[in-house]
C-alpha cells in the first residue's frame, strides 16, 4: 500500500500545477463582449432665440443652465452621449466652450468630465425653404423652414465621445428626400390631393435636423451611434404633415438597422444600411410615446419592437411621484409613469411621456437603465425641478450595455463629407464610473428565448400603469 501512497502523493504536486493554472487560462479568454459602456441621450433645451446666442453665453462659465446641464451630465458620467437642441455653428466653438468651460468643470461636488471626441453637423431646422409649407400664406415663418426654426442650425444636436469616432466613415442623411421613401406617408388635402406640390417634394428633406450614423471604436469594436431628433407630432392640421413626417423619421432607423434601407442614400450618395451583425445604438428625443401623446399610431413601435432592437426600458421614481402629484392627463395615460423622460405638466393636453430612448442592437446586455429624474425629497431634484425648468423639460436618459465584442475588423461604411469637432487635446479617453442617479433599478435584458420571453414581459409593464 504504501508505493500507491506515494505514487498519489507524487501526482499531487502536478494535479495542483494543473488546478492552478486553469483559472490563469480562463482570465486569459477573450471576453465576447465589450466592457460596461454608459450611453446617454439628453434633450438639454440648449437652444436659443437667436443665432449666436448660445455661444455668448458658453463663452463664460457663468451660465447657470448650462451648469445644470453639465452637472446633470456629470452625475451619469456616460461614455457616449448625445445632447438634443444645442444650437449648430459652423465653427463648432459652442461644443468646445461648452466642453472646457462646463464639461471639464466640477459642479456642486461633480466629477468633471472629459470627451477628447465631439461631433455636429449642419441640420435642416431653420433653413428656409422658400416654400409656404404650413399654409398660412406666407413663406418665412420657422414653419416654413425645412425644419422647424427661426435660424439655421436651431434645434442642432452634438455628440461627445470618450472614445474615437471613425470621422471617414461618417453618414448623414440631412438631404434624403422625403418622397424617395418607398409608401412615405406623404400628407394628404381633405379631397386626397398631396398637401404638399411636385416642386416642394422634389426638395423637402424627411430629416427635420439631420439624421447621423457615427461609428464609434470601442477598444477595436465598433458601435454605430444612430442619432436623430424627429419633429413633433403637433402644430399641424388635418392634414397631419407633422405626425407623418415623425412616423417616417422614425421608420428611416427601422429600415436602416433591418436591412430594408436599399432605397435609402446618404449625403454623399452611398446607399444601403447597417449589415445585420453591426452593433448600433439609436440615440435621442423622437417625440413618440408609445401609447400616450400626439404620435401617428405604431411610431415609435417601429422600433420599440423591431427584432432588431433591444428596449432597455430605462425608469425613474421622479417619474412615477410627478405623474401623481401633477395629475391631469398623466391619471389617463397608458403608459407606466416610470417610463416617463419629459416633463410636460405645463402643457396639461399631452401631460408627461416617453419620448427619449437609449436602444441597442439584439444581442446587447444591459446591466441596467435609467431615467435621471430625482424625486422631490432628493437634493438633486433642483437640476430637474418643475416649470419654469431650471435645465430642460426633458430628462437625461442612460443604459449601461455590453455589446458583442468584434472578432474581426468592422467593414467600413461609405464616407460622408459630415466634420468632426476638433479634439481640444490628444488626452486619451478613460472608463466611466457608475455615478448615476436612477430612482428603480434598471432592468437586465437576457440574450436567446429567456431574453425574447423577459422582453416581452418587459414590453407588457411597459403598457400597464404601475
């Protein structure tokens, strides 16, 4: 017996070499998805009456809005993030002020943060069409503008990045015609004629801003930030030239990540969409509840539901409380309070709704969701507030997410003539922190059948009233 004893207890010096090594060669795996990216889309009402305005006011650190704006940005440290209505110039110098003067400013105890990447684009609000669009007999009103403004480059939209955006492979899609999208959903005269005449749809663009697909390298991964602003489903007539033109903004996203986008060219005249094992994230205001509100029926569905898409559901308790406390039309809405992403009590026909979203591809774990919306009792409910809003009447919304890693190169997509904001310095981006505010707990998104049968659980809270 004693030769089998030492023969074990020669074996068990390499059988713990083996046992030792294995979790060294388990760390050393390639981890199929990214790390944890913070993702944010925020309508920060940056905008203003006219141009050059907001750019005075950035040019100091003073400006109390924009710090609400920057401190609110600060509390959710995202990796990327979209800011809905910051006016455009061409210069860009309004992003780098608002960047180095705000951004990279601490705030009431905030961590400053830093985006060596930016990028903005010329949009269609504001520029003149030279045709009487709304039908009140004149030609110069903002109504008039191929989107909605009172100067070009109102309403604009810029996108800060921790990570380097891939400017050579930019697309917009600022001068896609309207009439070139196949069953567009063209406004219509009371008799069925078109509301609008050959000469106006042979140059009105479906894009009230613009819409961008701006590819984003992620340690070697690339993710594709759809971002857009559709116009408001209002402010029209019978006609609902407005609803419609939101409803086809909305479906230019829908076909472009499901391989319906063939018909579609961008503005240097590249046609196609995303290839179906692209990673995407769409971004942004798209004035679409998805049962409350003025929207053309089945809008924001289109994606909300698309197989394409994974709804991450971001919720807050801030919501929920201000939907009870301000009553009116949110007692009759359809759609769960905690879902809420804008403020509209001072309006009491639409009252509060869910029309900003943060919605990546299939395939995308989402570790959790959130709608920065503190309630009353909470020291930070002064950067949200109520009407006159001291930030914006909008909530900043953020989704943390791991995409599927790249195993090999991206394919580019063709090049667009779209500029990039210059890099203020060569600092190189850092890791986000987990400094968010939410109210709920965010909501963990599975992959396959399980994750199919949670989202429909998911989409199903969605319709029902908590």
């Amino acid at each position: 017996m004693k030769p089998l004893a030492i023969a074990t207890a020669a074996c068990l010096p390499l059988a713990l070499c083996f046992l030792s090594s294995a979790p060294t060669l388990a760390e050393s795996a390639p981890s199929s998805t990214t790390d944890v990216l913070t993702v944010a889309t925020f309508n920060a009402s940056l905008n203003r009456e006219a141009p050059g305005q907001l750019l005075d006011d950035l040019t100091t650190a003073d400006n109390a809005q924009a710090s609400n704006v920057a401190e609110t940005i600060q509390r959710v440290d995202p990796d990327i993030i979209l800011i809905n209505e910051f006016d455009y110039e061409a210069n860009a110098t309004a992003v780098d002020l608002f960047r180095t003067n705000y951004l990279e400013v601490p705030h009431n105890g905030a961590q400053p943060v830093s985006y060596p990447y930016s990028w903005s684009g010329s949009v269609n609000t504001g520029v003149p069409s030279g045709f009487d669009l709304d039908g009140d007999g004149s030609t110069t009103g903002p109504s008039d503008a191929w989107g909605f403004g009172k100067f070009p480059g109102q309403y604009g939209f810029v996108v800060y990045s921790k990570y380097p955006i891939k400017n050579d492979q930019v697309r917009s899609f600022q001068h896609f015609l309207w009439k070139d999208m196949p069953g567009a959903l063209l406004p219509t005269k009371s008799d069925g004629t078109s509301w609008y005449s050959d000469e106006v749809l042979n140059a009105f663009p479906l894009s009230s801003k613009t819409h961008v697909d701006l590819p984003i390298d992620v340690d070697g991964t690339t993710i594709h930030v759809l971002a857009a602003h559709p116009t408001p489903p209002s402010f029209d007539g019978a006609e609902q030239r407005n609803k419609k033109r939101n409803f086809d903004e909305i479906r230019l996203w829908a076909d472009y990540v499901a391989n319906r986008a063939d018909y579609l060219y961008d503005d240097n005249g590249a046609k196609g969409g995303l290839t179906e094992d692209a990673n995407f994230v769409i971004l942004g205001d798209y004035n679409s509840d998805p049962l409350d509100g003025d929207s053309y029926p089945g809008a924001i569905d289109q994606l909300l539901v698309s197989p394409q898409v994974v709804d991450t559901a971001p919720t807050s308790l801030g919501g929920t409380r201000e939907a009870e406390l301000q009553g009116g039309a949110n007692l009759t809405h359809r759609t769960n309070p905690a879902y809420d992403t804008g403020d509209f009590s001072d309006d009491p026909r639409p009252g509060n709704l869910r029309i900003d979203y943060v919605l990546p591809n299939v395939g995308t774990q989402v570790e959790e969701a959130g709608v920065f919306w503190p309630t009353r009792d909470d020291e930070l409910f002064r950067l949200t507030g109520l009407a006159p809003f001291p930030t914006s009447d909008h909530r900043l919304v953020w989704s943390k997410l791991r995409f599927p890693r790249s195993l090999t190169p991206s394919e580019p997509n063709p090049s667009t003539s779209q500029r990039e904001t210059p890099s203020p310095s060569g600092e190189e981006p850092r890791l986000a922190n987990s400094g968010a505010h939410s109210g709920l707990p965010g909501v963990a998104i599975g992959v396959g059948a399980g994750g199919a049968l949670l989202l429909a659980r998911q989409r199903a809270r969605l319709r029902s009233r908590a």
